[in-house]
C-alpha cells in the first residue's frame, strides 16, 4: 500500500518537485535548484561504427543512461513552468517519474517501481541527478545497469536493460538504429504500462500507446 502511495506521488511531481524543499514523499514535497546546461539527452550517440558494425552490449550501456535522461535545461524549464507543456521532450525518465501505479496489473512492477518505504522526492531526485555534471538527470545510470541484453544486426537491434538503485529499479526493452553518425537510441517499451518513449526524427521523445496494446476490460456491471 506505501509503495503504491509513493507510486502515485511519483505522477504529481512534474508539478511539485521544484516548488518546495527537504519534505516527504508521502507530503508530495521535493527540493529544487537544480544545475542548468545546454546539452540534451538527444545528442546522446555513440562514435559511429564501422561499416556494418552491431551494437554491442557495452556500446548500449554507453548510450543508454543518457538517452532515457531529463536535460538539465528541461528541469530548469519545469522550475519556471511546471505543466507538461513547458518541456517538449518527453524523455524515458519524465514519463516514468509520471507514471501512474496500473491498477490490478501485477507484472507492471517488474518494468519499474520504487523501493523502499516512506521515501523523499528529494532523495530519487538526487539519485537521478548524479549525472548533473553530464548535462541530465536519469533512472538509469551507468553504475545502476545490472544487465543488458542486445540482439543486433548492421542496421537495428533491440534489447532489455535492467537496473537498480537502492531507492528505484526497472527492467525496460529498448530499440536501437545504426545511422550515419553512429548507433542512437530511438525507443524504450513499458508494455505493461501500455506505452512506449518514441525518438522522432528532430530529436525529440514523444510517449505513445503500442498500436498492439490491448484495452483494459469493461468494469463488471453492478446490478
């Protein structure tokens, strides 16, 4: 029960997280100030690879923490603007700190959720923005990957990257695409969340609904 508690404060905090200091998650409070730089997780590439080279696991793990990660201009834009509007990227990180518990779905902890109870906003925050000095804040982190898998051809590959903090964890399928400037990062799946985060072509993420997801039931009919 904490932790779906702690799971639902986690969606209001685009909202809170930067208009308050040093209180309680379950006091849906955080801290704020946060470092502001001009690079973007969507300049998140690997060296190009050689001609017909596959993504390997170690180039993944490279790629990854910043590619999911929340700019720092963007935490800063939230600071002055906190509405959804006000950061157009919407990264693997925004969408997961949005993320609502899903109901009856026992599996949907297995993709992400928090450890722990009777955390600080403040206290994930911080465990996100270890990365500050890199220009974003992230879930996953080079230090918190515990594994990834990377199946790859010349031109495309797919994978799972799991990961862990002490406060978080999550287990996410990702796409990868070769292009001229190197491999790139261009997809993350929640399918038990019933979405996925979309690379568009400017650069920019964008959260959709799978066209493969299927809806919930209808509620039973009270007689």
């Amino acid at each position: 029960m904490v932790v779906c508690k702690i799971k639902a404060a986690l969606s209001a905090l685009l909202i809170v997280a930067f208009m308050a200091t040093g209180a309680t998650l379950l006091a849906y409070r955080t801290a704020a100030g946060q470092e502001d730089t001009e690079r973007s997780p969507k300049d998140a590439k690997a060296d190009p690879p050689a001609d017909g080279a596959k993504l390997t696991v170690d180039l993944a793990k490279k790629l990854l923490p910043e590619a999911a990660g929340i700019s720092n201009a963007d935490f800063t834009a939230l600071s002055k603007n906190p509405r959804p509007e006000a950061v157009k990227s919407k990264s693997l990180s925004l969408v997961l700190l949005a993320l609502k518990p899903p109901g009856k779905n026992p599996d949907a902890h297995k993709e992400f959720r928090i450890l722990g109870e009777g955390l600080k906003v403040s206290e994930i925050l911080e465990a996100m923005w270890i990365s500050k000095d890199k220009g974003y804040a992230s879930f996953i982190q080079p230090e918190y990957i515990t594994d990834c898998t990377c199946q790859s051809t010349a031109e495309r590959a797919e994978g799972v990257v799991t990961f862990e903090s002490d406060l978080f964890a999550g287990h996410i399928p990702f796409v990868a695409q070769a292009t001229k400037d190197g491999w790139i990062i261009t997809e993350f799946r929640l399918p038990q969340y019933k979405t996925r985060v979309i690379r568009n072509k400017d650069g920019l993420w964008s959260q959709e609904t799978p066209p493969d997801a299927k809806a919930d039931p209808p509620a039973p009919k009270k007689e």
